[in-house]
C-alpha cells in the first residue's frame, strides 16, 4: 500500500508523570485526569508508520478534557494531513481503547481538531454514532486492524 | 428577556414548549410563585440548570416496579406483545429474551438464542401475535413463530447488504418493513399464516443508513427515519401496486433515531442526534388551514420543537396511543415524560416535561408503552438492564 504522507513531522514523547507522595497513599481518592487519559492513548500506533499518535502529534495532552465530575471526556485529534484517508480508523481506535479502559459511566467524544481535516463534520458525525461503532467491532478484519493499533499502548 | 435573570432570551424564544418552566422567565408571572427562594436559587443559572431544578422539585411520578439484568451487554431494544402481557427484548449477547407476567412479577419464559450471528438490533411482535421478527447486525431478519407452543425461527429473510437496523408489521398484516446501513428500506408482502416473505419493494431513497421503520397504527403507511437527517413516508400506489415516497419531513440537523405516530397517525414524533424532539402535524389535500398539498398528497410540517431538555442524543421516542403520554430514550441516562397541555392546539401543539429520571447506569437505548395498560414503560441501556416503570400521575 502507498504512503500517503511519506514524511511525517516527529515529535519528542513526554516524559513520564511524576508520581506525588498523596497519590502513593492508598486512602486518597485520585480522580481520573486529563493526564491519566492522554496515558492511555497516546502509545496507540498510527496505522501507516511504526510510530505513536503522540510522536506524530496527532494527540496533544492540551487537547484531552476530562471532567471526572459530570463524567464526560472529550478529546481532539490532529490528522498529519488534510485528506487523510486513516482519520476515521484512528478516531475509532482512541474511542475503543477509552472504551475498554475507562468506567463506563463515562461519555466519550472523539473528534477532529476544527479545521484540520476536509471531511471533519462527517467523520464526527460517524465517530459519535455509538450503533456504528458497535456494528464494526463486530466486523473481525477491521476489529484486528484497530488491535494492532492500540496493542503497543496496551504494554 | 426575562427582567429579573436579564439573561434566558434563549428560554424565551422556547417558552411555547417550557411552559411549566416558563413562569420563571415571564415577569408577571413571577410573583404566583410562593417560594422566594426558588427565584434567588436561578439567579445565575444556565438553562438547563433550570430545568433540573424545577424537575427535582416536581414529585416522583414514575416508579421502577422491576430491574431485569440477564443481557450480557448493551440491550437494544424492547418492544410489547400486543396482548400487552408478554414483552421481548434483544441485544448485543446475541439472544432474545421473552418475559411472561406472573403473578405480580416479570419472568423470563424464553431465551432465543441459535437466531443470529451478531448483535441483534430490533424486535417486533405481529399483530396477531402469533409471529416475532428480529434484525441483526449480521444483515438478516429472523421470523419466529409460536405454533407449536414454543417460539422456532421458521423463516430467515436475506437481501440487505449489512447491517438490518429496524423491523415493523404493518397493522393489516400484509407488510414487514426492514432497513438497513446499506440505505434501503424494503417491504415484504407476506402470504397467509405468514409461510412466504416475497420482497414488494426496495426503497433506495435515503441517502445514508437508515436507522428506524414504523408503520401507521390504522393504514398501511410507512415511517422511516435516517442518518441523512430526513423522515421518509411511502405508500402503495393501488393502481399498480408500487410503493412510493410521498413525503420527506426535513428539519432536524442529525440522525433522527426513532420515530412514533400518535393513536390518530395524523401526528409524528421524532426524535434526533441534535438532541431536540419534533412533533410533525399532517395536513390533508384541501385541509381548512390552506396549506398546500402540491402532489396530490398530505404534506406533514413541524409544528413544535422541544429543545433544551435533552443534554446527549435522544435514541428512541413512544407516543403512548392509550393516555397520549410520549416519552424518550437519552443518551445522557434519563428517561423524560411529556405530557400535551391543555391549551394546546392542533396548529401550535404545547408539551410539557412530566417528570425526569435517571433511569439507568449508561445510555437509554429504547422506551415502549405497553399497548393495553396505561402508564406501564419498558426501557432498556448500555447497562444491560431492562426496566418496568409504572407512571403514576395519569
């Protein structure tokens, strides 16, 4: 298969979260954070380069919100080009991987940066439509693709 | 704009469908309301802070009377037997569940499960109640018959390409309508004692998935509604026996997810992605009103938009045909009651919210008002539960 960006901008992944003495005490309450979310996708592969969707800053923590409260997490993600055809099977890799490590009282949006994609508003739309999104998690050609997606972020 | 909160034009401009809320934004109307401290407590509220507000300090008026957990996984749908005794439910295990009332509760009779290979989205029982359909994910629609005293899939219905999202009879008997992710919505005329579906029609007038089919409850006249915004109507043309859309409802601005006629049919209720209700009057060829019917055929307009009571997608909508009661399925968990006022009228219909419950741990996937006893809600979730309620202010 053609590359459709041949020669991607990399980006330097962050560095470890440091650990604070409060969260090492068993008897606090950690709520979930923007930090914790953007942990558990920002190692899922892209699925044209063996890279993150961090190195290719398709993920940004700035771009994940959390509100643990009223138990909504919305997050942006930047295509590396316009037209890119991967958009839509990168946005549903991010919602499987939320889905399968989050609690489920959590609603999850994942949606395309504004202005960074020429088919934004129907990608969205797709994303958002939780009857789709069951239907192709039965399909097993693409359930395998989305698993070799996120299975680096699983490690 | 309210002189007092100086900031809710927007729940102004909705007032004709707020009106239990609207007092609070109408001036003179201000001092009926006796609590002062109600009126210091929305001061500085948003909208739809409001409105929870208000709905905390209605009284509970609907009653959960039975939790069944036994899906593993989201529950799709439900939908009654029109005895109004049995109900049936499917889901993402796979199986269909039938429940039987007994006594004073709700016992699961049967577990249909060797239909289908993957979800299964839709239930329907036949009018004579001798037949279930269900569809699935897996792009068929499975026939269930109880003549031998327990429910056997005798017949299996091929044509759609993927997915099958919705099943319904018509109310004659002579139609089952499907449709599907492949943006078809087909028509089956089946023969009697129900042996032979032969395909009437394929309807490829939507232009994306189509997500919900629902026949008229006195005529054959079919709803159905879609990923491309729209609300399709069809009926036969008797001449020469072709099935033909006769009018496209545009006004929502997502997928309208579930449709729902009134006891009458001559009112639609819909509900949207855009987290709105619709309610859509039909005006008959020479109705006094004058509006036009330019093809010969009723036109349906909107005639009220609820808005700003939903916060997330609204996934189903029952218009009961016995107490006139709607009542919707949310992606923000709850379930919320409307109830038309008395000053409504046909051309400018009013609804009020009834009451607002949380009803279940994840998304509230569909509502179904059983057809024979008034007040009586079924709804299923993500969760994996089914729910009984009981409405208690009819």
């Amino acid at each position: 298969m053609e590359l459709e960006n041949i020669n991607p901008n990399i980006f330097k992944k962050s560095d470890e979260r440091p650990v604070s003495e409060s969260e090492k005490n068993e008897n606090t309450v950690d709520p979930i954070d923007s930090r914790e979310v953007f942990d558990l996708i920002r190692n899922i592969n892209d699925p044209e380069h063996p890279l993150t969707l961090e190195e290719l800053h398709v993920l940004e923590e700035s771009r994940v919100e959390v509100d643990n409260e009223k138990s909504f997490i919305r997050i942006l993600f930047t295509p590396t080009i316009p037209h890119c055809s991967m958009a839509t099977l990168i946005g549903l890799s991010i919602r499987v991987k939320l889905l399968r490590s989050l609690p489920p009282r959590f609603k999850i949006s994942v949606q395309i940066t504004p202005g960074t994609h020429s088919s934004e508003n129907a990608i969205n739309k797709q994303l958002a439509d939780k009857e789709r999104i069951s239907a192709s998690l039965e399909n097993s050609t693409l359930l395998e693709v989305v698993n070799q997606c996120i299975a680096r972020s699983n490690r | 704009m309210c002189k007092l909160c100086m900031q809710h034009a927007a729940c102004l401009e909705n007032r004709k469908c707020m009106r239990k809320t609207s007092c609070i934004f109408n001036e003179t109307l201000h001092a009926q309301i006796e609590e002062p401290t109600l009126i210091i407590l929305i001061i500085n509220k948003s909208c739809s802070e409001i409105i929870n507000l208000i709905v905390s300090r209605m009284p509970q008026q609907l009653d959960v009377i039975q939790k069944l957990s036994a899906h593993r996984g989201k529950v799709w749908s439900v939908n009654w037997h029109p005895s109004g005794k049995v109900f049936a439910s499917c889901g993402e295990d796979k199986t269909i569940r039938i429940y039987n009332q007994e006594k004073d509760a709700w016992v699961m009779q049967a577990v249909l499960s060797d239909g289908h290979t993957r979800t299964i989205r839709d239930i329907a029982f036949s009018n004579c109640g001798m037949f279930l359909a269900s569809a699935s994910f897996d792009a068929t629609v499975s026939i269930w018959d109880k003549k031998a005293g327990t429910y056997e899939c005798n017949s299996t219905l091929e044509g759609h390409e993927n997915e099958v999202k919705s099943v319904a009879w018509s109310v004659s008997g002579q139609f089952l309508a499907t449709c599907s992710r492949d943006k078809s919505v087909w028509i089956w005329d089946i023969t009697a004692n129900c042996e032979e579906f032969d395909c009437a029609a394929v309807l490829n007038l939507h232009t994306q998935d189509v997500k919900k089919v629902v026949w008229h409850p006195l005529e054959d006249i079919l709803a159905s509604s879609s990923y491309d915004n729209t609300i399709k109507i069809y009926k036969e043309d008797p001449s020469d026996n072709d099935w033909t859309c006769t009018a496209t409802l545009t006004s929502h601005s997502s997928t309208v997810w579930g449709i729902t006629f009134d006891k009458t049919g001559k009112r639609i209720a819909s509900c949207s992605d855009d987290c709105t209700v619709k309610i859509w009057q039909q005006y008959e060829v020479g109705n006094a009103e004058g509006i036009s019917t330019p093809d010969n055929e009723p036109v349906w307009k909107c005639v009220c938009t609820l808005s700003g009571f939903h916060d997330r997608s609204i996934y189903d909508i029952s218009w009961c045909k016995l107490t006139g009661l709607i009542a919707t399925a949310c992606g923000d968990d709850h379930i919320r009651i409307f109830k038309e006022a008395d000053n409504s009228t046909k051309n400018e219909p009013i609804f009020d919210l009834e009451t607002k419950i949380l009803a279940h741990k994840q998304d509230v996937n569909a509502v179904k008002w059983n057809p024979v006893i008034p007040g009586l809600l079924l709804s299923t979730s993500d969760d994996g539960d089914i729910k009984i309620w009981k409405f208690n202010n009819l």
